[in-house]
C-alpha cells in the first residue's frame, strides 16, 4: 500500500473479500482426476531422489519415455503435503493465488492511471470467472507467471528494463513447473514486435525506453536457456506440440471447446465477454495495441481449447481496467464512515476464515473426493489381495498411481500416445468391434470404471467376468479365473 493511501478502502475490502472466499472455496476435498497423480509423482521423486524420464507407474508403458515437465510443482506439492498434511497444499493454492491476484492488481492500477477499485475489481474477474480451472494442478504456477510477465513487460515499457533480470530465474521455474513455458518466451517476442506497430485508427501503440528492444531480445535468449535446465531439455518446451494431437484433443475434455450449456460458462464466461466486447466496440477513446491483442489472441485460443480460458480472463484485466479507468473516480475518495464500514465487513471476513479453518485439518489422503475417486473400490482391492493387469477408466488413473496400483492409462496422456495405448483404450472404454479382441490380447484380470460406462455394461454380461465390488460410483470386475484363492 502506498504511503498516505488509507486502510479499509473499497478496493481493499474487495481484494480481501475475493482471496478469503477463494481460500474458503478450496477446502473442498480434491476431486480433479489428475490432482492425485501429480501428488503420487511428488512423492516417487522424494522417495528415490530422482526425476524420472520414464514410466514407473503403469503396467501397460512402463519404461516408456515420459516428460516429466510438471516435477517442481510436484516435488513441493508432496512435500507440503506429508509434512503439513491438507494445510499445505491449501497454503500452497492459496498463495499462488493471492500472488497471481495482488500482481493484476499493481499491474491494472499502473495501466488505469491509479484507478484502485477498477484495478481490484478487473482482477478479481479474472480468477472469479474461470474459477473451476483453479483446481490443485500446475497450471496454476502457469497462470501466476502469465500475470508476473504481463506485469514484468509493463514496468519495461514504463522504463524498469533492469527487472529483465527476472526473466531467467522465472523461466526455470516455469519450465520445470508446466509445459506451458514457452509462453513466456513467446511474451517477450511479441513485446518486440509489438513495439514496432504504429497507431492506426483509434489503437495506439507503445514506444519502448532507448535499448529495450534489443534488451527484450536478450531476455527471451536467456529465459529460453535458463528453461532448458531441465530433466527433459528442449522437451520442456515441444511438450506443448501435444496440443495438435487430434486422437487427444477430441477425446480429453479440458482440450475441447468451451460448451456453454454449461453453467459455469453461460453465467460466468459469456456475460464476462459481453461485458467485455461492449466497453471495447463502445469505447469512443483510443484504445491499446498491445492489451486488445493479448485479450483477441486469447479469445482465439480459448474457444479452440477451453483449459486457456484462465489466460483470456487475466488478458483481460488489464485491458478493461484501462478502458474502464475514467469511470467511477468518486470511489477512489470514501468518506470515514464508509471506510469504518469496510473495515467491520474486512473483520468480519476475516472470523469467516477462522470459522472454517479447521477443515483443513488432516492428512490429504483424508481430503479426497470418494465421489470423484474410487476410494471405497481401491480399498476394497487392497483388502481381498485383489491384484492383476487392471484396465482403468481414464480419470482413475491418478488416483490409482497415488495408491501405488500399476495403471492401464492415466492422465499422463502424452506416454500413451506414442503407441497404440490410448485408442486401445478408447475402443475398450467404448466397446467398439475390436473390444473383444483387446480383452483378450491385454490379458485383462481385473477392471475398474466408472458405473454406466459401455464397458461395464459389456463386462457385467459377459461369463467370464463377475462383479466383486460396487459403490461410490465405481464398478470392480475380476475375471472368474482370477478370483483371489479363498474368495
């Protein structure tokens, strides 16, 4: 806060409000299919004090080359996690939360001329609205260091070309938290060039300080070699080439459009766009190169891949805070009595917090969803000695690694597309004309799938196979000659 602004402002009390109703909103139990997985492969490295490159934890691509480009956010996640138990993963989420959150902030307030509420209120939007991908994932770390370099590249252009030096350190830690690094490096690259475009019409351009260019230059070369320390070298960076598989992107749901029957989407996202292409096509003023491109390239991927609708709502921010700037300056001026209300509204929050507090407590394993993992069906594996060649469906495969039984697939997507594993699995999930035929030359003793799949219903008819267990929303198969001896 800068000297002589005062405490409890409004845009104080909406920031505070916004990150202690995200914390509260992140006690809920884990239920993302890949979260228990990334927990899984935290703990593998711990324990054998080594990154591996190739798979350890299926039966069906053991050995396979694997990218492991997401092992820091891993390593600190299973870290937090056996020495804090549930709180430290929370902490975790929460923090990169408030970062991503407090740097949109600074960076709409600059962008605005000092318009706070505008800048609280446009960040804010920009984790509210995509909320749903805020799960327990490394994408976050992805996220944060998309709004750090938005930030980064505007105190540049405002003249702060030494904070170039950042972009090293912060690309070696993207690169081995995400495979989303070289969107970092595509960031500086577009600031160059960007910086050469000319006003036209009503969108102007941006002049760079004496040498920033050839700094920006700079910065990317050695942000792009700092990233290349690795496990994985310049696959740190081709990772992201996964993205023009189509057997993946028609078949993984965070890689396909966003489907706005969905709620989430039609109450959250679309009346946020609304919002934002009316301030743009009713905007009378001149209008920035540089932020409408960032919010247009955005927009053009999100609804090609859903999973990059949390880029367009932080592209966003800054960009309707400088458009909304001149609106509202009376707010930036409360009275006493106002800001001694925010004030009790700003406690108040803060005994809600406390109130909810101890749902944190506990081991993570204690905060898993049993609706959304199979919880009761592993144990119940475990238990009967229940052991084989398991076919899984795909989104219990995290959960399945996290509880050390070998997978058939997993969320590892990238392992299984490198041979014929993941459309094996697609023809078995889906009980195509070769299912039959997969069964058999798998050697399948054991499955485990969602209730109400194909293959469940195929399985459950098929004499060969019984049903050993259901509950939580799972179905355990076994095939009769694999039945546990005494059962």
């Amino acid at each position: 806060m800068r000297r002589g602004q005062p405490w409890f402002t409004i845009e104080h009390l909406a920031l505070w409000m916004w990150l202690v109703g995200f914390a509260v909103y992140q006690m809920h139990p884990y239920n993302d299919p890949d979260t228990p997985w990334h927990l899984g492969a935290g703990r593998y490295i711990l324990q054998q004090h080594v990154v591996p490159t190739t798979d350890p934890f299926s039966w069906s691509a053991h050995g396979q080359p694997w990218v492991t480009q997401e092992w820091l956010f891993e390593v600190v996640f299973a870290w937090l996690a056996d020495h804090l138990g549930f709180k430290g993963p929370w902490l975790l989420q929460t923090g990169i939360h408030t970062v991503t959150v407090l740097v949109l902030y600074r960076l709409c307030t600059r962008v605005s001329g000092g318009h706070r509420v505008m800048a609280a209120l446009a960040a804010i939007a920009a984790t509210l609205v995509p909320l749903i991908f805020w799960t327990m994932r490394p994408q976050m770390v992805s996220y944060m260091m998309f709004a750090v370099f938005l930030w980064l590249l505007q105190r540049v252009r405002d003249g702060s070309t030494r904070l170039l030096w950042l972009v090293p350190p912060l690309m070696w830690v993207w690169a081995n938290a995400h495979g989303s690094s070289s969107i970092g490096i595509a960031m500086l690259l577009l600031e160059f060039l960007l910086s050469f475009l000319p006003p036209v019409g009503r969108f102007t351009g941006f002049l760079l300080p004496r040498g920033g260019r050839w700094k920006l230059l700079l910065a990317a070369l050695g942000g792009f070699c700092a990233g290349l320390v690795n496990p994985n070298g310049i696959r740190a960076y081709t990772y992201a080439l996964l993205s023009t598989n189509a057997l993946m992107t028609d078949n993984i749901m965070e890689w396909h459009s966003p489907n706005f029957h969905m709620e989430s989407f039609k109450y959250g996202l679309l009346p946020f766009l609304i919002v934002c292409f009316l301030v743009l096509l009713g905007r009378s003023r001149t209008i920035p190169w540089r932020e409408t491109l960032y919010f247009g390239g955005c927009f053009a991927v999100a609804l090609v891949y859903q999973r990059f609708i949390p880029y367009l709502c932080i592209a966003a921010a800054p960009l309707m805070a400088r458009m909304l700037g001149d609106w509202l300056r009376s707010l930036l001026r409360p009275s006493r009595w106002l800001r001694a209300f925010n004030g009790v509204v700003m406690a108040g929050t803060l005994l809600y917090l406390l109130w909810f507090l101890p749902d944190v407590r506990g081991d993570v394993d204690q905060h898993m969803d049993a609706g959304a993992y199979p919880v009761a069906a592993v144990n119940w594996m475990l238990s009967h000695g229940i052991h084989g060649k398991l076919v899984n469906g795909y989104e219990y495969g995290g959960y399945l690694i996290y509880r050390g039984i070998p997978t058939f697939i997993d969320g590892r997507t990238d392992i299984y597309l490198q041979n014929s594993i993941f459309s094996d699995y697609l023809a078995i999930r889906n009980v195509w004309w070769n299912c039959p035929d997969l069964l058999k030359q798998y050697g399948f003793q054991v499955a485990l799938f969602p209730s109400g799949f194909p293959v469940v219903t195929y399985l459950e008819h098929d004499p060969e196979w019984h049903v050993e267990f259901r509950g939580g929303g799972a179905e355990l198969l076994v095939r009769n000659d694999a039945r546990p001896a005494g059962a």
